[in-house]
C-alpha cells in the first residue's frame, strides 16, 4: 500500500483566487475485499477536482445509491456529509477556491451547485479534456501541478468577472472567524443591506450567510478532534464558540445526520486513517 497527502499553497498568481491545492492518492492491493471510505463532512468551500486515476463514486448520506464521478468535476457548497468511495489506484486533485472565486471565474450563481456536481467537461469543453488526458500521462504527481495551474492562469485571463468586491472579503473573514460574527456587521462591512447581501452571498457561495458561517465553524471542529483526539467534545464545542455541547450535536445531526461520535467512527475508517494520517488541514 503506498500515499500521498500534499496539501499546497499554489503559485502567488493564483492565490487571489485559489486557497489550496490538495493531491490524495491512495493505493490498495487489488486481493482487498472492502476498500475504505471517505465520510467526507461539509466544508466551506467551491472546488474543482481532477481524477486522473481510478475514479471516484460518490454517496449523499449513507443511503447506499453511490454515483460515479467523469475525470473532473466542478463541486458545489455541500451542506450535507457525502460518502467517497475510492478504487484500488485513487487519487484526486483537488482545486479549493477562494470565496466567490468560482462566481468570478465562471460567471455560474453558485446557489446552481449547491450539495451537487457537474462534469467540468461540460463547461470548459476541449479545454480541461485536454487538461484530464495530460494528467492521465504523468509519472509522478508533482508533475500535474504546473499542469493544472497552466490551466487555472488561463481560467483567470479570460474570466470577465475579476473584481474581487467587499462582500468575498468578507467572505473570507468569515472563515478566519465563524464563531464570533454579527451577520448584520458583515452587511454593513460589505457595504450592502441585509437583503443585498444575502442575495449576493448566494449567488457567489451557494448558501446564506448563516449557514456559510455554521459550516466553517463545524470544519474547525472536525479538523480540531483529528489534531486533538483526546480532547473531548464539550471542550471542543465552547472553544469554538457554541453554546454547549448540544449546540454542537444539533449541528452534527443536521450535516451528518448522527451524533458527534458516531461520526468520528465513520471518520476513523476513512482512507488516510490506514496510513496513520488524520486530516487536520
């Protein structure tokens, strides 16, 4: 069995509109009866991802019905947890934007792939196809990256709405700070009303503010249990600023639909577990 977990700030031409770059690979003996799965939890994020390896079928919740992934996709806001179910030679490359980044670069009202995906071919056409086949060729992965960012630079140059306006500032703030914000301070600090700024908000991350602002708040709970296992959940809960700990479990339910830890075993088994990583990025 072999991995790879290489989480990376792209090139300083990209950042106004990229967080990170993520490459996950993964590789299991073929004899492997049952193969990990990712319990992938809400994350405040729009991504674009590439599967130049073994693809990757997608299950909303744990309902069973799992859907196969083309070689790349453009990745809605979820709100809801999804389960990633890997092959035996799996890797993703994955594109995190920056808030409203998508919105600017596409011109797509981001509420359109809310908890859903769309095959990326459909919207850059020969472009990424040529992207995905260059990718499918490499030798090593460090390989794709100046594949893939040669093709975000061109994403930038032809974008028409580059304006980088207050409301993704703030945007971005708000995943610096979700646990102490007054939605009506961010308002006024995008200089917009209220009905402005949610109609705006929407249309550039997919969901409102609200809940934008719950998800990146239950991500730093998610990621601070990897970091700190032994910290229990009502420590965890009150240092990011929920009421207590059933503030923190309603949030739980509503993503995951089970208790915090229920989740946590799903989490356990995820596929960097059996390589002794815990995703803490």
């Amino acid at each position: 069995m072999d991995a790879i977990f290489d989480y990376r700030l792209p090139s300083p031409a990209l950042r106004d509109y990229v967080r990170q770059l993520q490459l996950v690979g993964c590789s299991f003996p073929s004899s492997m009866a049952v193969l990990p799965v990712k319990p992938y939890w809400p994350r405040a994020e729009n991504s674009l991802a590439f599967y130049p390896k073994d693809p990757e079928k997608l299950e909303y919740g744990f309902d069973g019905e799992r859907i196969s992934k083309p070689r790349s996709t453009l990745n809605g806001q979820y709100s809801i947890v999804t389960n990633r179910h890997v092959g035996c030679n799996f890797m993703v490359f994955q594109v995190k934007f920056q808030p409203g980044a998508l919105y600017r670069l596409v011109g797509i009202p981001s509420h359109e792939l809310t908890n859903s995906f769309v095959d990326a071919e459909t919207i850059f056409s020969s472009e990424i196809s040529r992207v995905n086949e260059r990718l499918s060729y490499t030798r090593h992965y460090t390989e794709m990256i100046p594949i893939v960012e040669e093709f975000l630079l061109y994403l930038v140059n032809r974008a028409k709405r580059r304006d980088l306006r207050p409301i993704d500032k703030v945007s971005r703030f708000i995943l610096q700070h979700p646990s102490t914000i007054s939605l009506d301070w961010l308002a006024d600090q995008a200089c917009l009303s209220q009905r402005q700024f949610y109609r705006q908000f929407m249309e550039r991350e997919g969901i409102s503010p609200k809940l934008f602002t719950r998800i990146a708040r239950f991500e730093n709970a998610m990621k601070l249990k990897n970091a700190q296992p032994a910290k229990d959940w009502l420590s965890i809960a009150l240092e990011l600023g929920y009421y207590d700990y059933q503030h923190l479990v309603r949030d739980f339910r509503e993503f995951t639909h089970l208790t915090p830890n229920q989740f946590a075993q799903h989490e356990g088994q995820a596929p960097e577990r059996t390589f002794g990583v815990a995703e803490t990025y």
